[in-house]
C-alpha cells in the first residue's frame, strides 16, 4: 500500500531514475557490443528503472533501495576513490560523486521512513 511521502522525494528519485538511465545508456552505446563495460552499462540503466518505480511509489518500493545503496557504495570505492585522487578522470569522478549523493539520499530517506513506520 503507498503512503504519504515529505515533498521532494518523488522529484529526488525521479532524477535518480534519469541519471542512471542517461549514464547507462551513454555507457551502453560507447561499449562494443557483447562486453563487460556493455553488460555493466545495461545494470546501470535497469537500476534507473528501479528508481522510476520507487519515484511513484517511495513508501511500497522503499526496500529496493538497499541493494541500490550497496551498489552505489561499491562504485564509489572502486572507481571513485581512485578518480578524485590527482591523476584520476575528473569525468569519472564527477559521474561517481552522483553516485554518492544519491547513496546518501537513499539511505536518509530508509533512515527516515524506518523512524516512521
């Protein structure tokens, strides 16, 4: 069942959604066909349709954004990490910082909904 959710999350997974698909999808077609950086391109698109789904309905689709925050975690220590370091790819340092921003978000909003349940 969907319940009430304080204004501005719907827009904040709703960007979550675009930014996943706009980068996975640029990935996807950067990528030959058939290879490990296509394969991964395709996850990370397929998550930005997670985060659709969890833009209409935060409250009932809420739990599918932990493995969204594992993730996101996971590619901030292997790519970011690396990437903001002097010599790093500022592009793919940047793209990470997102990654990182909607991590923190997810787990706030987890966090404030499991205070409210």
């Amino acid at each position: 069942m969907s319940g009430a959710v304080p204004g501005g999350w719907k827009a904040f997974f709703w960007l979550a959604c675009l930014y996943n698909l706009v980068i996975g999808l640029g990935a996807f077609l950067a990528a030959p066909w058939g290879s490990p950086d296509a394969v991964s391109a395709v996850l990370v698109a397929c998550f930005g349709i997670v985060y659709g789904l969890v833009a209409r309905d935060p409250v009932r689709f809420a739990p599918v954004l932990i493995p969204g925050i594992v993730g996101k975690a996971m590619v901030v220590l292997m790519i970011g990490l690396p990437n903001w370091r002097v010599g790093g790819d500022p592009a793919l340092g940047a793209i990470v910082a997102g990654d990182l921003l909607f991590a923190t978000g997810f787990a706030i909003f987890l966090w404030r909904q499991s205070r409210h349940a």
